[in-house]
C-alpha cells in the first residue's frame, strides 16, 4: 500500500496552516500554480488587480492607480522574499 503524500504549500502564510488551494478559491487562482513557487507570484498579482481597479473607482488618475500598484507590488515581492528563506529554515 502507498501512502498519499501531502503536496506542499509554497505560500507565505503556509506557518499559519494556510493551504495554497485557500488562497486558490479565495482569488480565483489558476489552480496549476498552487503547490509550487509561483503561488505568492499569482496571490500578488491578484492583489494588485484589485487593487488597481479600487484605487481607479476611487477617482485616481491611470498614472497614479499605476504608482500606487507597484509600490504595493515592490513591496509585497520584498516581504516574499525575506519570509520564504525564514520559512524554509524552520521547516515550512
């Protein structure tokens, strides 16, 4: 008998007992990407999607819709990248 292997999260909260597929239905994900590397890749693009189209319902102009989306972007990719070298260290 073989026993099912458990697919491993790559998301940032994953510590936090968050499963990719959460955040897959959560944001509609496409579904190929969780349970690899680019699920926090596809989890800030969908961020910055909404986020974009908030801040143009809001009244800013594309320019500034455009800024504000990729300081949030910039930021986002940088908090990855601190936290997955964390995660890993610890087991995640």
């Amino acid at each position: 008998m073989s026993e099912e292997k458990k697919n491993k999260s790559y998301n940032i909260m994953r510590h936090e007992g968050i499963d990719d597929m959460d955040y897959v239905s959560e944001l509609e994900l496409d579904p190929r990407v969780a349970y690899t590397p680019e699920i926090n890749d596809a989890i800030i693009q969908s961020i910055a999607t909404e986020n974009y189209a908030f801040y143009i319902a809001e009244g800013k102009s594309p320019e500034e819709a455009r800024e504000l989306t990729d300081k949030m972007i910039a930021y986002a990719k940088a908090n990855v990248a601190e936290a997955l070298p964390n995660l890993e260290r610890k087991g995640y």
